[in-house]
C-alpha cells in the first residue's frame, strides 16, 4: 500500500528543512580530514558564541558526529565496539564520560544525529541482527537521552555486494519536528520516509518508487544529403 498524501507531506517537510538549515546542522567530525586532533576531530564545533567546543571523549579513530544543543551546550555521537556512545558537553562541566545509549543483541552502525539547537535532538541508527536490518532511534529533552526504540515499519536496504551502503538522511526543524528518509529494503527502487513530531512520535515509516533517472535525449537523425 502507498502513502501519497503522507509521503508529499514528509517531502515537503524535508525540503523545507533544507531550505531553513539552521547554522547549528550537524557536524561530522573526523574520520575523512587529512589531519585529525584528539577524539577523530577534523574541524572544532563552537558554541553560539563562535568558541571552540573541545573534542569529546571519542576514540581518536572514531568519526563523531555532533551538534549544538543549546548556547553553551552540545551532544556527540559516535560508534563503538558494535554500539552507539553518546556524550552531552556543557561550558561549565565539559564533556560526560561516554555511554552506550543501549546494550542489546546484534550490531549499530550509521548513527545519524540532528538537533534544533534549543535542547532538542534526535539519533537515529541502523541495527543488524544476522540478516535482519532495523532502523532504531532515541530521542534527546530536558530529561537526556529516551529508551531506544525501534522505528515503525522502517526497513533499511543492506549492503550491496560492493560492501556499500547509504545513511539514513536526518533532518530536525526549529520546533523540534523530524524527517528521515532512507533507501528501502523492501525494493531496489524504493526509499523510505517518516517524520517525528512531540506530540505524535514516528508516523509509520512509507515506501514509494524512487525518482527515475533522467533519460537521454533521442539521438537526432543525420541530415539527408542535398542531391
């Protein structure tokens, strides 16, 4: 079954996301700079001041994704012996010591982390039990990190036979509301979407035909010869 309505709703959520990117996006650091300081940082994160937020106590190895989570304050995520580490920074005490949002069966990988810069913030990542692949996420408020859960209906495409495979997308607005979008696993020219909003939680994760690719023009006949 498809989802039109809700799926022209998701994508106009995302693009209007994208066309109000606040300055406090996520950042990624490390792992992909051609020089790296402590903690897998290849460029500093700053508070809402323009000051350099330190590294966060990351594996030097570890690519960190982290963003502003208030004016003098940050979240950091990262992976780690098959987990998610999450560490929360603040001015005056620096960063937490790391923890794994959750110690469950099977393997985490491609963390994704966004936030409004006002407290709140959303991780979103993938989970691998054997050949089974889920898409699991926490959200971040006033009382920290939620009980990991796992997305409804979301189907995240495995790898492909190059050992390749994409991210989650993750975008958070200034109200807090959320859109994810990913490629499914359902058929090679699907992706999905969902979106998350405080009131609601995840809508249940969509499937819809990705766009085709552009054809090419028809070739034009050559000119017949003047006789």
């Amino acid at each position: 079954m498809r989802f039109p309505a809700l799926l022209l709703a998701v994508a106009a959520a995302l693009a209007a996301c994208d066309r109000g990117a606040p300055a406090h996006d996520t950042s990624v650091l490390g792992a992909r700079g051609p020089a790296q300081a402590p903690g897998g940082v290849a460029s500093p994160l700053t508070d809402a001041r323009g000051r350099a937020i330190p590294a966060p106590p990351a594996p030097a190895t570890a690519r960190v994704q982290a963003v502003r989570s208030g004016e003098e304050a940050a979240l950091a995520l990262w992976l780690q012996d098959g987990r998610v580490m999450a560490s929360s920074w603040t001015r005056d005490g620096g960063w937490t010591p790391a923890r794994a949002l959750e110690e469950i069966y099977g393997q985490a990988s491609d963390p994704q982390l966004a936030s409004n810069g006002q407290g709140q913030a959303m991780a979103v990542w993938r989970h691998t039990v054997g050949k089974i692949e889920s898409l699991r996420f926490s959200h971040h408020g006033q009382d920290g990190w939620t009980a990991p859960d796992v997305m409804p209906g979301a189907l995240p495409r495995p790898d492909d036979r190059t050992g390749t495979r994409d991210a989650p997308r993750l975008r958070m607005d200034a109200q807090g509301d959320v859109v994810a979008e990913w490629a499914s696993g359902f058929q090679a020219n699907e992706s999905q979407t969902a979106r998350w909003t405080g009131s609601e939680g995840w809508s249940r994760a969509a499937s819809e035909p990705a766009a085709p690719a552009p054809s090419a023009s028809p070739a034009l006949p050559a000119p017949s010869s003047a006789r």
